[in-house]
C-alpha cells in the first residue's frame, strides 16, 4: 500500500487536550522569560557607554584646531572651562607651568596632532587617538576625564593625560615618545 | 478554543520557552560581570603582600582570563614581571579604584616605591565570558583642573 501523498490527519476528538492552567503557567513562564530576554539584551546595549557630551567634542575640535598658538588656545580654554579651572593656567606673557603642561600633554609627540578619534566614551571620561596630518596614530593615547557644569556647557573639572603603555608587551609601546 | 487550538498553543509557548532559555543563556554570559572582574582582575594582580607569593592569585587569573591574555600576562612571562612588578620592589601593595566602567578602570596603587598620586588605567573587554584584550597604561603628563574631574 502507497502512502505517498498522503497525510495522516488525527481527528480533533483524539487530540489530548492541554489542561487551561498548564497554558496559563506555560504562558506566565514564557512571558517572563522573554522580558527578561529584552532586558538582557538593552542592558548589553546600554553598558557603559554614552555619547560624549557636545562641549567635550568642541572644546577638543578647538584644541587641536588651535595648533598650539597660545592665542588661540587660551581663548578655547576661556570658551570651554570654567574660571575656577581656567584661572588656574595664570596667562602671562611668560608661558606658566600649567600652560606649558596642558599644551605637553597633547602637541608634544614629536608631530604635530591634526585630528582626532574618541576611542571610547563613558561617562565622565573619553580616551582620545591622535593623528598626524598622514593620518598617522600618534600614540600614546590620552584620556580626559571631566566634570560638567549644571547645564552641561561649561567644563567644571577635569584630567587631561597620556595613556603611556607600561609593557613592552604592548603594541603601542615604544621607548622614546617624542 | 478548540483541543486542536490549544495544542497548538502549547507548543508556541514551548518553542518560545527554549528560545528565550538559550537565547538567555548567550546574552547574559557577559552581563553583570564585566566591571567586577575587571577590579577583580587587577587586585588580584597588584593587591599582595608579597609579590614572591602571587601563585594563588595567578591560579585564580587562569580561570578569568583568555588564553590567550593568559599566555601574555602569567608570572612565567619574564618580560610581563619586570615590567608589571619591578616597580614594586618586594614591598606590599594595596589596589584604590578611582574610576570603574565597563572595560575602563583607572586605580591608584599604595607601595612605599610608587607616588602616592600616580594613577594607572586598566582597560579590557570580556569575550565569551572571559577577560580579554587586556591594555594597561600608566598615566603620564597629567593636567589636573582642580581636583581631577573623577
């Protein structure tokens, strides 16, 4: 006997009925398992990272803009910091200590940076990639870490650095940094 | 709704069940972990007493890390010792965490041979639940505003 083409079709009074409070359990789990699979998957979305803030993303677009004419990047450091942070560079004619620190930290890598990458951002802190007019990284890398003004317009506080590699293990390490 | 209907829905709800049990199970093996054992990863490196004793912590690192991050930073590794514990000079140490996120830590160290204010950046990423991509850096040519911005 041929049973192709043929489907076997159980008739409706055969099928084993599943109980009203076995569905209802069933759904109760199902339900819950997939809010909890939507959270898990916006809380993996959301982690640690934000968007930097505009007035950090202006402020470095100017910095570096600057191409340390001292001029210019005090009136960027006027624009962007707040007197309490600003006043501490002490302009003068003669270059201050801070002054000449800030500018170190991000034009003294032997090139002159053009642009920048944030290579990650979390709130409070970005860590920046520089690069030469090759587009060349300039490494080491640098971090800022900030605090905002109320508004969100005005850089209250911060710490500017280079990241330095301490191991030779590292791909970005290198004895003379420029 | 019929026997045939609620059949059917029995079996929906199953296949959703599994779906989410499985799927649960890959999305959360990352989650929760990430900024905790990346401060456990670096007390357990530079959190001793003496750093000649560090073998129960380096067990405990195998667990934790990549293969390959282990093969870069285990105590075997002569060129990662001296650059990692040089500076401690046989003395204590002790880990203060100024900055915790997600793959970016950055920590002061307490040792009578390292600046009180030096700060150290640890960044990571967790792969299949293990930490890897392991980059650490010392923080030089620092600019403070007024307190620091942490």
């Amino acid at each position: 006997m041929s049973t192709k083409g043929s489907k076997s079709k159980i008739p409706d009074e055969e099928i084993r009925e599943p109980g009203n409070l076995t569905l209802i359990l069933l759904g109760v789990v199902a339900l819950f398992l997939t809010l909890f699979s939507i959270y898990s998957i916006y809380l993996s979305l959301s982690r640690d990272y934000v968007k930097p803030p505009a007035v950090i993303v202006s402020f470095l677009d100017e910095v570096i803009a600057s191409n340390t004419d001292k001029t210019d990047f005090v009136t960027v450091l006027n624009k962007y910091l707040d007197t309490g942070v600003s006043s501490g560079f002490g302009w003068s004619a003669t270059p201050s200590h801070n002054w000449v620190a800030f500018k170190r930290t991000i034009f003294n890598h032997g090139d002159i940076p053009v642009s920048y990458e944030i290579a990650a951002s979390y709130e409070g802190l970005i860590e920046l990639v520089l690069y030469d007019v090759q587009g060349d990284a300039l490494y080491p890398r640098l971090t800022l870490a900030y605090k905002l003004s109320d508004d969100g317009q005005t850089i209250v506080d911060f710490t500017f650095a280079r990241m330095q590699p301490f191991s030779i293990l590292d791909s970005e390490y290198k004895e003379d940094w420029g | 709704m019929t026997a045939r209907g609620k059949q059917r829905l029995l079996w929906v709800l199953v296949f959703i069940i599994v779906f989410n049990v499985v799927f649960g199970f890959f999305a959360t093996r990352n989650l929760g972990v990430s900024r905790n054992v990346g401060c456990q990863v670096v007390k357990l490196m530079y959190e001793f007493d003496d750093p000649l004793y560090l073998g129960p912590n380096y067990a405990r690192l195998k667990e934790i890390l990549s293969d390959s991050m282990w093969d870069k930073l285990n105590i075997d590794n002569d060129q990662r010792v001296v650059n990692s514990y040089y500076k401690f000079l046989n003395e204590s140490s002790s880990v203060d965490f100024v900055f915790v996120r997600d793959g970016f830590i950055v920590y002061r160290l307490h040792n009578d041979n390292i600046a009180e204010g030096t700060l150290w950046v640890f960044c990571y990423d967790i792969v299949d639940g293990k930490v890897d991509n392991i980059r650490e850096y010392k923080l030089v040519s620092v600019y403070r505003g007024v307190e620091g911005g942490f």
